[in-house]
C-alpha cells in the first residue's frame, strides 16, 4: 500500500503534468499557458441555433410530458374519490 505522500506526489504529477503533455502534444505553445496574469481577447460569440434550442425544447417536452400527466391524472382522481382512513399497522 502506497503512503499517503506518494498518492499525493502522483495525484499533483497527474494533474500539472498531464494537462502540459497535452498542450506539447497538440503543438501549442506552452507560453501561452503559463503567463501569469493571463491575457484575454474577445471572442465572439457563435449565432444562435434554433434549430439546436428546438431540438432540446422538443427533448425536455417528450421525456418530461408523460410525468406531467400522470401527475394530473392522479391529482384529478384524488380529487373525485376520498379515500378511507386506515390505520398504518392494519
């Protein structure tokens, strides 16, 4: 069993290191990632999609509709049938 140093020491190498060997694989300059306040530039942002918001829209509606009306139903019917009281150990 490794110590509790030595878990340390790998998580810290994992996660400083692999992010860097990503950078030097892709062939960014590394630079870049390491000035330190960073400087930003705008970006602008991509156009609105309505074809992606309707695509979710009608995703939320199709997988949240068949609760929605069973919670309607339900709550219409308890509504119209009163329902005896009974006791919890019976």
């Amino acid at each position: 069993m490794r110590s509790t140093w030595q878990k340390f020491v790998v998580l810290t190498a994992m996660l400083l290191g692999l992010p860097m060997l990503g950078i030097v694989l892709a062939g960014y300059p590394v630079e870049q990632y390491l000035e330190f306040p960073s400087k930003t530039g705008y970006v602008s942002p991509a156009p609105f999609a309505w074809l992606a918001f309707d695509a979710y829209v009608l995703f939320i509606v199709v997988v949240v509709l068949p609760f929605a009306l069973r919670i309607i139903r339900t709550m219409r019917e308890s509504k119209t049938r009163p329902t005896a009281a009974r006791s919890f150990f019976t």
